[in-house]
C-alpha cells in the first residue's frame, strides 16, 4: 500500500465520523424545545435536502 492511500483512508473514516452542521443543528433543536420540534426541523432539512439534489439532477 502506498503512502497516499495509508493517509487517505484513515483521512475519510474521520470526516466521515464528525458530525455536520445539519447534525449539529438538529441535536440543538432537541437539547432546546426537544424531540418533536426537532424532528419536524429535521424533515425539513431533508426536503430542503432532496431539493437541492433534483435541481442538481
């Protein structure tokens, strides 16, 4: 194995473990006004989400 690849697998198993801002967002919504609010919140997210992805396609 070359010397990238030892830097860029460990590099993704990383960032893919951190937690995003829509993550982070949706854990505040609930520490706040708890988990309703939040899920609402959070279904938003995703159709904002899925939006984006069909303007994209």
């Amino acid at each position: 194995m070359s010397v990238a690849w030892a830097l860029f697998v460990p590099a993704c198993f990383a960032l893919n473990l951190a937690p995003g801002p829509n993550n982070l967002l949706s854990l505040n919504n609930a520490a706040r006004h708890g988990f309703a609010p939040a899920s609402l919140a959070g279904g938003g997210r995703l159709l904002a989400f899925a939006g984006m992805l069909a303007l994209a396609a």
